[in-house]
C-alpha cells in the first residue's frame, strides 16, 4: 500500500508539468524488431499483472494466459467480448487512459500502442513502471509482437502464431486490382506501409495506390481526389464502414462515382474498421481475411 501511495503521488506530480510524449526508457517492438525481449525489460521478465491499453493486446494476452491481465481497454471490442466482463477498464472509447487506476491495479507491466499511449507510457515510467510501445501495421508485425509478449510472459505462442499462418490460403492466383476506401473528407486511402495494405498485399490483390506517398497526417494512408480514383479505375473496391453513416451512401452521393468499372459490375464490398484498417483483435482479423478469400473466389 505505501508503495502503491507513493507511486500515486508521483503521479500527481508529474501530471502538473506535460513531457514529451515519447519517453526513451519505452521498448518499442518495430515490425522488424527479431529479438524476443529487449535487455531493459528483464526485470519484468515473466509479469504476473498486466495493463493492456489497446484491444489486440489484450486479446493476445488473454489467450497466452488470461490470470496475468489485471486491466484492459474500454474500447466497443472489449465491451462486446464477454471474456472481458470482469476485467475492470482503464479507459472509456476514445479519451485518455486513466493513469491513477492504472496505477492502482499495481501492474509489473503496462503494453500499450505507439503514437497513441506514447505519453501514457511516459507517465507510467516516470513512477516506475515498466511499458512497451508497440506498432502492428503488417501480419510480420503481428507475428512478431505475439512471440515478444509471449517469450516476456513465459507462455507459449504456438497456437496463436499456428492460427495466424492459416489465415493466408496456400495458393493465391489473383489478378484483381483493388481500391480501399476508409473516409470519404478526405477520401482516404491505404498504400503498402499499412495494415490494410498488407493484407491486400498477402491475398496478392494488386493495391492501385500501394507505391503512392501522400501527406496524409496517417501514416499508410494517402488522401486522393476524384481523379485519381478515375484514373486508377480498380476491379474492386472496399469501403470501410465507419460504424456512423454509411460510407456506401456517401460515396454514391459522389459525381464520379456511377464512373468506375466496379461500381458498373457491382463489385463494391463494405468492410468493418476493426480487422482491415485496425487490427482490433484477433476474432476481427479472421473474419477479415475469410472476406478476402471470399473475394478472390468471386
């Protein structure tokens, strides 16, 4: 308990005076990143109470060994997952963690997700506790985040890294070209350096906007005008359902729309956010990719 109040009061310290949202002492697992544990982390080698701050972590977690999570995410995922119920939440939908009942839960280890828990983490190492940052934008990401966590929790991943290979059909013979749309202001679309893109590229659809670079603020994405969309004239195109107003709607509402081959041959395909663009959690991407399999069967 005196460690738990000193830790607090730190905390309350620390919260008066805003610091950089990257903090050096974070360990961030980079898609390329082989090593299984990173040297400043042995101290917390093998945790036994860990705060997941984003869905896919937490669903990773629970399957390596759900008695070693003690706090997750208030996301629509976690909500909706009954093997969450009795998990208490550190955040609700969009806003902020809240760092005192992170604190309170007195985790060994607190993983969260880079460029959106970076001052969380920051926060969190300031009092002491140990974080990891990390960034999943490709099925070699997940893969690779999936050993990590396992190999510093001392679980094994084999089930899990078994169920992610049977994702990808064996043999693969498309030939179609395809668009994702994600938003329509502005109308935004996912290239190689994304998560979307690299299911695309796993099921071998030909991604039209794959080598473009735009100065989109998202990283992956690329912001197209009406004329671009033209001049690419996909063999498919996927909206990614927002979860408000449907992008579809949208989207026919557009004047070029009537113009484009797969709107001509009705081949225009709404997916969910969680699993195409967000990974979300695991449950999601399955039903992503058996959506892809099914388009390549068409």
């Amino acid at each position: 308990m005196k460690n738990q109040i000193t830790k607090l009061l730190l905390l309350s310290l620390s919260l008066i005076t805003i610091t950089a949202c990257n903090n050096s002492e974070n360990i961030t697992l980079q898609e390329n990143q082989q090593e299984s544990i990173n040297t400043e982390l042995e101290t917390v080698n093998q945790p036994q109470k860990i705060v997941a701050l984003t869905s896919l972590t937490a669903d990773i977690i629970y399957q390596l060994n759900p008695e070693k999570l003690v706090g997750i995410p208030g996301s629509s995922l976690t909500r909706n997952d009954p093997r969450f119920a009795d998990y208490p939440t550190v955040s609700e939908g969009n806003t902020p963690p809240d760092l005192e009942k992170i604190v309170a839960l007195e985790p060994d280890l607190v993983i969260g997700a880079e460029g959106f828990s970076d001052q969380t983490l920051a926060k969190l190492e300031e009092v002491g506790i140990k974080t990891i940052s990390t960034n999943v934008d490709s099925l070699e990401s997940l893969t690779t985040l999936t050993q990590n966590i396992a190999s510093i929790m001392g679980e094994n991943a084999q089930p899990l890294l078994q169920n992610y290979q049977r994702w990808i059909p064996p043999q693969i013979n498309a030939d179609t070209s395809a668009l994702v749309l994600v938003s329509r202001q502005p109308i935004l679309a996912p290239n190689k350096n994304s998560w979307a893109g690299d299911l695309l590229n796993q099921f071998q659809f030909n991604n039209v906007v794959a080598d473009l670079q735009g100065s989109s603020q998202f990283g992956g994405y690329v912001t197209l005008s009406p004329e671009k969309i033209l001049a690419t004239n996909p063999d498919i195109i996927i909206l990614v359902d927002p979860g408000q107003q449907g992008i579809e709607e949208q989207m026919k509402a557009e004047s070029f729309w009537g113009d484009l081959r797969a709107v001509k041959e009705d081949k225009v395909y709404v997916f969910d956010y969680y699993g195409l663009v967000n990974p979300g959690n695991t449950v999601k991407v399955e039903e992503t990719v058996n959506k892809l399999s099914a388009l390549m069967e068409e």
